[in-house]
C-alpha cells in the first residue's frame, strides 16, 4: 500500500502563492448528506436512520485560493461547508472505539453542489461530482491536536458575510460512528476522505435564494483548522 502523501505549508508568502490541496488525489471522498441537525430542521426531513452517502471524484478537488468554476449546464451552485476527514491507516470493519486510530488529520471542505443537476434524480452525485466542487484546506491538522472532532465549530462565509455557523457536536452521526459504518461498506485506504455533511444555512435555503456568482469569494473555518477560502469564476471566463 502506498503510504498517503501530505502537504505542509509553510507561511513564506501564503498570500502570494496559490496553495494545493493539502490531499491531493484522494482514492476516494465519501460525503455525507443530511448529518446536522440544524440542516434537517430547516429542510423539514426526519433524521435517517443511517448516513446517507454519495461520492465525489478526485477530479473535484482543488486547494486554498484557486478557483470554484461555475459550470456552463447549472444556474444554481451553492456553498456546503464541511469537516472533512482524511484517512491514514487502511481499515475494514473499523470498531467505533477504535475509528480515530485510523485517522491521519482534518481539515476544511466546500461540498459544493449544482442543486439544478443534482435534484435531476433521486441521486445526488450528479451535481456534485462537477470539476472544482472539493475544495480542501488550507492544512491538515493531525488527530493529535484534534483530540475531539465532534466539538469543533464551523463557520462558512460568502464575500466576508458568515452565512453558515454550527457545531459539530450538532452531527446526527459522529466522525467515529461514519468510519466505522463506511468501512463496513468499502475497504478505507490511505488518502481517502469523508465530507461528513452541512449545517444549516445554504444559500438555496435562503430567502431569497443564494446561488454563487463570479466575483464571490466563499470561504470555510473550523477551529483548530483555520480559513479555506476560494474565488469563485465562470468557466467561460477561465
């Protein structure tokens, strides 16, 4: 097995530089739809029973400063800001009691997502599988300074103006408790991810709407993390 390659970043010019991804290519990102509480109660849906789940590809991913590209085939792309786990040590039915041992940090994520494409059927990853909709970083912080991932807050803010601020002790299922059910599914490896879910407040909840725009910035911060933040473009123009 290949070991899972991290990226440090040094603070020498950070603000002259675009930064990559801090997991560059992951094997596999496994989101989580409708984890916080908070998102239920806005949207009016029951708490599921088990983690609702769908994928990104690698394709997806982009890292602090570059560009969210609006595609030409939506009209609506929102903002999801999310922990994201990143996985350090293969593992097939993962007790709970022991998930963390398998994980190599965090970090932040923007699930972002083409709610036109992705309400087309009853499968989400059609609108969210679109290139530059995973944004991750700005750093991975390993488990040991994160010692608890459920008390953890998060904020998402839209050209400077917080529209997202939750907890994640407001997860329906917790950081341990998606390891272990994803792995009883699919083998985790080295390198993967899991986007365990938003909280309330994105901007197709909004009234009126918010969907991006070129010009937006979108930026997500979770303590202990810091800001991950991106521009956002049309592909046109890029």
């Amino acid at each position: 097995m290949t070991p899972m390659k991290l990226v440090t970043h040094s603070g020498r010019n950070r603000a002259k530089v675009e930064l990559p991804s801090p997991i560059r290519r992951p094997g596999k990102i496994i989101c989580v739809g409708l984890n916080y509480r908070s998102h239920l109660a806005e949207i009016g849906e029951p708490t599921p029973d088990f983690p609702i789940l769908f994928f990104k590809p690698a394709t997806a991913v982009i890292g602090p400063g570059q560009a969210i590209v609006l595609p030409r085939v939506s009209g609506q792309v929102d903002y999801e800001g999310e922990l994201a786990v990143a996985i350090g040590r293969l593992g097939k039915y993962i007790p709970e009691e022991r998930a963390l041992c398998h994980v190599a940090g965090y970090t932040c994520a923007n699930d972002v997502s083409a709610h036109d494409i992705e309400f087309r059927t009853s499968q989400w990853t059609s609108g969210k599988m679109l290139d530059t909709f995973c944004p991750l970083g700005p750093r991975l912080v390993t488990r040991d300074e994160i010692p608890d991932p459920g008390s953890l807050r998060l904020r998402t803010l839209l050209n400077g103006r917080v529209v997202q601020d939750a907890t994640t002790a407001d997860m329906v299922f917790s950081v341990p408790f998606l390891i272990s059910y994803i792995s009883s599914l699919t083998t985790l490896e080295p390198g993967d991810v899991i986007l365990t879910g938003t909280p309330a407040g994105i901007g197709c909840n909004q009234n009126p709407q918010i969907f991006l725009k070129p010009g937006d910035r979108v930026s997500v911060e979770i303590d202990s993390i810091g800001m991950l933040t991106n521009p956002v473009g049309a592909e046109e123009e890029l």
